[in-house]
C-alpha cells in the first residue's frame, strides 16, 4: 500500500487499501469522503513490517523508517519510546489507539475491538530515567479508576528492553487489631533499641507479635515503642541517665539515630490501625513487611500462607522525586520472596501504591 506523508500523519488515499487495513487490523482512522489516516506511529509500525511504502514531497520521495521516526522525534522528544512500546504490544496481540494526555495509549485485551468493546488499559510509555513523583502516579491511577481503565507502565530501558508494571491503589485491611496490654510497663531506651524487661510484656508477642524476645524481657523497635508510648502501654527510661522520657524526647533521640524515624512512625501506626502487623522489612531492603494475620496463631502451620508476611512496605514522600530503576529493584526482590510490594504515600494521609511486574 501507498501512503503519504502529510504533517504528523500518513494519508492512505486508495479508498479499498484504507478499508481494507482499517477492517483488518483497526488502524488508523477513516477519511470523509474515503481513504485512511494513520498516526506517525502506526505508520512506522506498518513500514517497519512491509505493509506500506510511504512518500513524501512533490517529487514522491521514499520516506525511510529512519525518517519517519526522525519526524515523530521531532513532534514529540519521546516518540521513538512510545514506538518501541506500541511495536511490542501489537506484536504480542494487542491493539493500541492513541489516548489523550497524559497517557500514551489506550490498549484493548486480544479479541476485542474498538467500536464494540471499551479500552482496559491507560498506557504510559516511560524512558527507565524519567523522574516521577508518586503523587503524579496516584493522580494517574485516580483517572484511570474514573473511565474504569487500569494503568500499565511500560518502562523502555536504554537498549530498548521493556519491563510492563500494573500500577494500582491498595486499600489493606489486617484481621489483628491491637489489644491493650495495660500498663504502663517500664522500658529501657539503649540509644538504638528498646527493651522492656518485665514478664508483663509476654503478650505482646504472643498476641500480636510485637517485638523479639531477649531472654527475660522484650526487645521492640523504635517505631514499635513509639506506638506502645503512645498508647500508654509502656513508659521509658533512658538506660544511662535513668531519666523518663515523653514522646518529644524520644522522638528527637530516636531521629539522632534512624534520620526518617518521623516518617517510618507514621507508616507503623496506620499499618497498625489497619489490623495489620509490621515487622521490620530490613532484610528486604523495605522499611516494613506486613502480615494479615498473627503468625503465632496456633491454628497456622509453617505451610500457610497466612503465617507469612503478605506486602513489603516502603513509605516514600509523595513528593519527593524517584525514578523507575528503583523501583524496580523494591518489585522484583518482592517478587522473589513472595510478597506484595506497596509503597505508602506519607503526608496527612497515607496512602499505598502496589506496583506489580506482569507479562503482557
């Protein structure tokens, strides 16, 4: 077939080659009066596979691929990103139409057709170094849950390999909501850990799995006994100078310490009052994993899944800026072991983001 080049489309003229490639495959969209407009990138994606030739200028010069992706640079810095995603996805099956900012497309499941079945998918074609800030991915999400489309990131690394990310809001909900333990019972701050050395302390752990044991008494963590403190169910001491602290001291000794106790605090405590159980996501390179239930319920074995941590948190400032490659490291570790990997949003409210890799 023969196109040409006019400004940012390619015009198929011949009335029964545009029918024909409309019909066939959906692309393009059909002229008054007859013919087929294709976008620069449906047309690369057809001059790529030797389905059309394309012209240009009144002599008819042959338009190269190199050209037209030269062209579509041109109109757009990224066009070259957003072909090498649209190739790959037709390729796999899927059909892609053009989609209004900010998105790059709308994607349409094997099978269906755009005059008879609605768009699944908002798709983002993204180079691995765009910077991002969270807030903005939330932002998309909310549009897309709004024209009930779910969100794919296609994330273009610099040799062209593409990793696909569905992108969604999780909303948690635990089944271990926290039982007062009384008190207050006291406990010894050591400048990095705290330890209650008093029996009294047993249920903690054996009922919601709050802390470690340390011989006689209970080692918790920092956000661990900001929590407790706040619910006045413990009271502590500096181990040095045998003073009572408030929370405003321990929260400034504990910040000397862990720089973002502050926002790991605020992650713990909502965890929390979601009936959840965090526990430190050290080994996971994530500040929290998170259970659903108590994995010292005598009811689970070591082979349910519910005696294992089900998310691995991270709490990230919605506004801070941060860029794909890491959060690709966070999904695939969280991948490997099993788990959710959810990233809270720390502000007024906190929010989490699941980011999940797929295979298209």
């Amino acid at each position: 077939m023969i196109g040409r080049l006019e400004d940012r489309s390619v015009l198929i003229e011949d009335e029964g080659d545009g029918n024909r490639l409309h019909g066939k495959g959906s692309y393009g969209q059909p002229m008054p009066g007859g013919g087929l407009e294709l976008d620069l990138i449906e047309a690369a994606y057809l001059l790529e596979k030797g389905k059309l030739d394309i012209i240009d200028g009144p002599g008819g010069e042959q338009v190269s691929l190199e050209d037209l992706i030269g062209t579509g640079h041109a109109a757009s810095g990224k066009f070259e990103v957003d072909y090498i995603v649209y190739r790959d996805l037709r390729g796999r099956g899927y059909l892609l139409k053009d989609a209004p900012e900010p998105f790059d497309f709308r994607m349409y499941e094997r099978g269906e057709h755009p005059k008879r079945d609605p768009s699944k998918f908002w798709v983002l074609s993204l180079p691995e170094r765009d910077p991002f800030t969270f807030t903005e991915l939330a932002d998309l999400i909310e549009e897309g849950r709004a024209t009930k489309k779910r969100l794919l990131a296609a994330i273009v690394d610099e040799e062209g390999d593409i990793t696909y990310y569905t992108v969604s809001k999780r909303v948690l909900k635990g089944e271990v909501p926290f039982k007062d333990a009384g008190g207050p019972m006291t406990a010894s701050f050591y400048g990095d850990r705290v330890i209650i050395w008093s029996d009294e302390a047993d249920p903690l752990y054996r009922q919601g799995f709050i802390g470690k044991r340390l011989g006689p008494g209970l080692q918790i963590s920092l956000q661990e006994a900001a929590f407790l403190m706040e619910k006045g169910v413990i009271e502590i001491v500096d181990a040095e100078s045998q003073e009572l602290m408030d929370e405003k001291s321990f929260g400034a000794r504990a910040e000397e310490v862990q720089a973002d106790f502050e926002h790991r605090r605020k992650l713990y405590a909502d965890l929390k009052g979601r009936g959840l159980i965090p526990k430190t996501g050290f080994k996971y390179g994530a500040h929290f994993r998170a259970y659903q239930f108590d994995p010292n319920d005598d009811s689970l074995s070591e082979m349910d899944d519910k005696a294992h941590a089900r998310y691995l948190v991270h709490g990230v400032d919605a506004e801070e800026e941060t860029t794909w490659p890491e959060v690709s490291r966070a999904v695939r570790l969280a991948h490997g072991v099993r788990k959710e990997m959810l990233f809270g949003l720390v502000g007024d409210e906190i929010a989490y983001i699941k980011i999940e890799r797929i295979r298209p």
